[in-house]
C-alpha cells in the first residue's frame, strides 16, 4: 500500500515525517554486519580526485612552514 494514497494526510508523507511520526520502533531497526560495510566499500567512489587531494596536501604544507608565531 502507498502511504500518500491513504485518505487523511493534507500533503504528501516525506520519509522525514514518517519515520518522526508514523514509523514504530519496529520499522526502524536496521541490523547491518561487517559483510555490509565490505560490499560498500567495494563499490565507494571517492568524492575528491587525487590532483585535489594532492592540491590540499601542497596547501597544507605550504601553511604549515609559514605558521604565525604568537
């Protein structure tokens, strides 16, 4: 059954307001195991390249010689 087709909710149901307000403790458990957390890091795409990550470390490495002494 769709939520949003249930007469009585003035606007549609966000996942937000249905686990804050509709969801049971029940329909909130999530068991996950260390065999979840292999198969994501299988498929992780990393969100900054390497010329950006080599960017930020000549970043840092220029800042940190020329530290303002106080």
């Amino acid at each position: 059954m769709k939520l949003n087709a249930q007469p009585g909710h003035a606007h549609p149901i966000t996942p937000q307001y249905y686990l804050a307000e509709l969801a049971s403790p029940e329909d909130i458990i999530v068991y996950v195991c260390e065999k979840d957390f292999e198969r994501a890091l299988e498929t992780l795409i990393p969100s900054v390249s390497q010329g950006e990550m080599e960017h930020y470390a000549q970043v840092q490495r220029r800042f940190s010689r020329n530290s303002i002494s106080m």
